[in-house]
C-alpha cells in the first residue's frame, strides 16, 4: 500500500498536477491539506473518474482537508473530536477514516503567526487535543498514522538556517515539546530518505528562490504507530512535484507499507 501526505495550496489551482500525479505514482491513500474549497468545489468527480472517492472538511476559506482512497473509506470521522476554535470558528483542519485496514488522519496544524499572537496559543491548544482525541488509536493493534502540514519543524536540523528561525513560530521549545508529547502516545516520526540532499525537506517558500538553493524545512510529517511503522519498507519525498510552473510550496512526502 502506498500513502502519502501533500499540501496542495489549493486543489483547483493544483489539479492537473493532483490528478497526473496521483496517476503516474499509483498511490493508494492521499492526505491533503490546504484545499482551499468548499465541499461543493472539492473535484470529486474528477477523481473518481480515476478510481478514488474523497472525505472533506472544508469551508472555502485558506484551510481545508481531504482523504482520497481507492482501498476505501470507512468510519469517516470530519473534525477534530474535542478541538478548540479560533475566533468562535471550527475551522476545518482534520479528517479521518480506515482505508483499506490502515486508520488514517490528515490534519493541518494551525500556523501560529507570531508567538506573541492569539493564533500560537490556538496552535498548542490545538496540538494537545489531537494528542488526546488520536491516544486510542496510537495505541492500538490496527495500523495507524497521523499525515499533513504540522507547521512545526521537530529538530534544529529539519530546517535550513536554525539562527534566521530564532524566535519566530514553528521551531519553539512549546511547539516541539507537543510534538514530543504526540509521540510519547505510541508513535514514532516515520523520517523520508533523503534522495537529492542530506537533509530531507518538504515545503520550500516561494520567494528567494528558497527552492533551487533548497532552503526549506521539514513540517510536512508521518507519525504512525507500531504497526505501522513496522509495516514501512519506503519513504520519500517527492521533490519532483515541487518543482516547475504551477507547483505547490510543499511537495509530497510518499510512505510505502508492506500490508
């Protein structure tokens, strides 16, 4: 089986990439972040021309999450269960459901915008209840993992200049320490090869040519349980997808299991 993560930053902009992709890698299980829909404009149709159905949670607004399955979608679950909201909204960051016998989650994590701001508080409340509402889960028999955009780099090595990050969000002791915390439940950081650098990154800014002098940071990760993990025998980015017009400021991390 193979199940990968990807902000898209937007499915309609991205689609003709999303479908070829999806085509050419023969991936079995997507979580995708950033849709940027509504359900209504989510492209179900065109990909289950393909052979995939799609769960979403989203609004329209600049977050938005989906699973695409072709090994199936059970037990959707839309929304993170006991999740704080921001400004008094619910805004659409997690999705769940079993495909093909692996229990999987893609979630957005809040960014955070500045330390001193209301939305990094949101961001580690936020990450404390998808450690509590995941622990089952984590925990269990059944093949798990939690995918997507955690806009948190869990080492000083995941980014490209630790000193131009000091102080800023995504790097913080608090941030990592939940981070921590997720993984104390029963999951452990399913890292990807590196394929062209040392360092594996996954999104890269689109200003200063941050891309061609790789100069990005690893946020995009796959935590997953015993089972899971146990089950891996590949993981990559995709680097190939982030490049040329067009092209997300993430690029795909792909996860292969022996299930």
């Amino acid at each position: 089986m193979r199940i990968a993560t990807w902000n898209v930053n937007s499915i309609t902009a991205r689609l003709p990439r999303l479908l070829a992709w999806l085509e050419n890698t023969g991936t079995d299980v997507l979580c995708v972040q950033e849709t940027k829909s509504t359900v209504e404009q989510f492209p179900s149709d065109a990909l289950r021309e393909l052979g995939y159905e799609a769960a979403v949670k989203a609004t329209g607004r600049w977050n938005g999450v989906a699973l695409i399955s072709r090994v199936g979608l059970d037990d959707v679950v839309k929304g993170l269960p006991g999740g704080p909201a921001y400004e008094d909204v619910e805004e659409p960051r997690a999705i769940s459901a079993t495909c093909g016998g692996v229990r999987v989650w893609s979630v957005y994590v809040p960014n955070g915008r500045e330390v001193t701001h209301d939305h990094y508080a949101y961001k580690l409340r936020w990450l404390e209840a998808l450690r509590a509402a995941v622990a089952e889960d984590s925990a269990g028999d059944r093949p798990f993992a939690v995918l997507g955009d955690f806009n948190v780099a869990p080492t000083d090595q995941d980014v490209w200049d630790p000193a131009l990050f000091e102080g800023a969000t995504h790097v913080t002791p608090a941030e990592r320490a939940a981070l921590a915390a997720l993984r104390e439940g029963g999951l452990s950081d399913v890292m990807p090869r590196p394929l062209k650098y040392d360092q594996p990154y996954t999104f890269w800014d689109y200003r200063e040519l941050r891309f061609p002098k790789n100069r990005g940071m690893r946020i995009d990760l796959v935590y997953g349980n015993g089972p899971f993990t146990a089950a891996v025998k590949d993981s990559y980015v995709d680097r190939e997808e982030r490049k040329g017009k067009g092209a997300s400021d993430h690029a795909p991390v792909v996860v292969d299991l022996d299930l």
